[in-house]
C-alpha cells in the first residue's frame, strides 16, 4: 500500500515532537510554583505600626531605604505628622489612599527638617493639617537633594501651603483651597513641574523659586488670591492661568511661549523675557507686561469691550523688541514707558490710542491701512504702504 506524502510528512513531525518534548511524567514530589512572588519582582513594605512604628509627634516613621505603601486610610491626629522620612532614597506609594487631618495635624508627609535625598511619594490624597507634604529642607551646594519626584498626588486643604519639595520633579498633581501655596518649589535647579492643577489656593497656585532653570509645562492656575503660575528662571509652556488676583503667569527671567492668561489682573507679567505665541483675553491691568530686552512677539491680546485705564501690552525701561501682536479694545495698545525700545509689525482694533510712547524709541509707521474693494481671485488688495514695518489700525 502506498503513503500519501502529506501524511507521511505529519506522523513525521509528530514523532520529532514527541523525541523534543521530553517525558510528560511530572518529577516526585510536591508541585511549587516557579514563578516569582510581588516582593520578589519589586520589594515592598506596607507601611504599618510594625514595619515603621512612631513617636510622640509621628504616626510612621521610614527610617530606612526602600519601597513603602500605605494599606489604607491615615488619620493623623492634632499636633501629629502622618509620616516622617529619616533616610534617603525611599519611595512611598499611597495606593490611592488618603492621609487627612484638621489644621491642627502638623502635617502628612514630612522630612522634618533634614535634607534628604532621591525621595519619590506618588498615587495618592492628603487633606487638611498644617501642610500636605514639605521636603524643603537644603542639603547644601552640590548635592542630591533635588533629586524628589511627586507625582499623582491630590493635595487640597492644607492651612499653610499644599506642596513643598525643595526641587525635583512634579507632575500630574493637583494643590487646591489651600491657605498658602498650592505647589511650592524652593529652588529650580533640575526642576520639572508638568501636567499639575492648582485652583483657588490662599497664595500663588504654583510657585518655582531658585537661579537655575525650570520647565513649567501643561499646568493649569485658577483663581488663586496671589497669582496663578511663578517661575523666577526658566521657560513656561503650553499653560493657562485664569481668574488669579495678581500675574496669570510671571516670569522673572526666561521664555512663556503658547500660554493663555484670561481674566487676571496682569495676563503676563516678567523682566527679561521672551514671550511669545500666547493669548491674553479679560484682563483688567495689563495683557502684557515686560521690563528690560524683553522679545513680545506674535501675541493676541484681547477683551470683548474696551478696556479704560489698561494696556495690552506694556514695556518698561530699555531694548524691548514688541512685533507682530494684535491688541484689541485697549485703551493704549503698546505702552513703552521709556525710551530705545523697537515697537513693529503690530496691528491694533478698537484701541483708543495705538501706542503710547516717549521720544527715542524705534516705531513702525502707524496708520489705518486702507480698505479693499471687492476681492474674488487672485489680485487686489493692498494696505496703502509699502512700509515693512508698518504698525496697521484696522
């Protein structure tokens, strides 16, 4: 009898298997697993009265390097802090937990007053006390201590400030109805502060102090009674801030560029600064306001009626460069209060004056570019001048 090829081909494969396979009879004794364990794969410890027993003034102390996480619910009593951190290099997971307390807790999460180092708290609720968490403590010139990442941390509450790390990073938090501070960074050496909310605090919404250089990205300031976003050196971006008293977003030196400040009393606010691509609507002082070799450059400035008493934007001393805005229904579009500053290129709607500005200063022609007929091709137009720096009243 003659095989079929493709059969003979299967029980050929089939008995090559078997041969690879090995035998199926299981090994003498009681079956384990091979796997790895949780602790095994990521070492953690659960935060309990065993593992980081208190004192007098602590609930839980971590003393010691590691990975920690709460197992529920932490109510701190008055005059007590939640959880103390004595070392460096710990993570703290609050696995969606909440630490809460009246305004008499002394705080949630705290350093106590020693620099530490590579801290990382995450995922997790603190409400009330004298402050959500503080690791604001200086370990000195040169070292480690900015080195603290914050992150999915809901902070609301606080009778002092929410958040205050002394520099890291910080993302993806939110500080609100705190009495100070929302978010509060001391200094900005290596600092990064992304994708985080601080609404209706006591203070500025998110501070970022220091002389080295920041990122604030993709944060969100509303309503705060002393300013919406701080940031002493470095670039803002992709940011709003509304209905804050004071500066929307201030800038003491460095870059705000496609950020939205509406219904402040200042929109932007800076000295030495770079502000470009962003959009000031409603607010009641100054759209924008900028001090000495400032760059304002291609901004919509705007309120829906006209604003008595205001600037749209607002120069101040020397070499200032304001080109391409648009400003509408300002009382003064472009205010320079000094002389050598370059004002071009700007158009202006429904301003009662244009610019205002003292003998000395470089100003693009000002005029009301003239009105085109009917325009249905490819020609016609036309402003009226062939100034290439002219300032244009529409």
């Amino acid at each position: 009898m003659r095989t079929h090829p493709v059969v003979a081909a299967v029980f050929a494969g089939l008995v090559c298997t078997a041969a690879l396979a090995g035998p199926i009879d299981p090994p003498a004794g009681p079956v384990t697993s091979t796997y790895k364990t949780l602790d095994q794969v990521e070492p953690r410890i659960p935060i309990t009265a065993q593992t980081c027993p208190g004192n007098a003034t602590v609930l839980h102390v971590i003393s010691a390097p590691g990975s920690y996480y709460l197992t529920g619910n932490l109510d701190v009593p008055a005059g007590k802090f939640g959880i103390s951190i004595t070392s460096d290099d710990v993570t703290i997971d609050l696995a969606g937990y909440t630490i809460a307390g009246g305004i008499n807790g002394s705080g949630g999460i705290t350093g106590f007053g020693v620099a530490r180092k590579r801290i990382t708290i995450r995922n997790g609720n603190i409400r009330g006390m004298v402050h959500g968490i503080n690791l604001t403590q200086e370990a000195g010139p040169g070292s480690e201590s900015w080195w603290h990442v914050l992150e999915g941390l809901n902070v609301r509450g606080a009778n002092t400030s929410g958040i205050l790390v002394y520099s890291g990073i910080v993302r993806d938090c939110s500080a609100s109805h705190n009495a100070d501070t929302g978010i509060q960074v001391v200094t900005n050496a290596a600092t990064v502060v992304d994708r985080c909310t601080a609404e209706r605090n006591g203070g500025t919404g998110i501070i970022v102090a220091g002389n080295g250089s920041a990122t604030v990205s993709n944060c969100v300031a509303g309503f705060n009674s002393s300013g919406g976003i701080y940031c002493q050196r470095g670039v803002v971006v992709d940011c709003s801030a509304t209905g804050n008293s004071g500066s929307g977003i201030n800038v003491a030196s460095g870059v705000i560029r496609n950020s939205h400040a509406e219904a402040n009393t200042w929109g932007f606010y800076g000295a030495s600064i770079t502000v470009e691509g962003c959009s000031a609507a409603e607010n009641s002082a100054t759209g924008i306001t900028a001090t000495s070799r400032s760059v304002v450059s291609n901004n919509f400035v705007n309120a829906a009626t006209l604003k008595e008493g205001a600037y749209g934007i607002e120069v101040w001393n020397t070499g200032s460069r304001v080109e391409s805005n648009t400003i509408v229904n300002y009382a003064v579009g472009i205010r320079a209060t000094n002389a050598n500053n370059l004002i071009v290129r700007n158009a202006f709607r429904s301003c009662t004056k244009a610019v205002q500005a003292p003998a000395g200063n470089r100003v693009g022609t000002l005029l009301t570019g003239a009105a085109s007929g009917s325009i249905d091709g490819n020609t016609g137009g036309g402003l009226g001048t062939t100034d290439p720096y002219a300032n244009i009243i529409y």
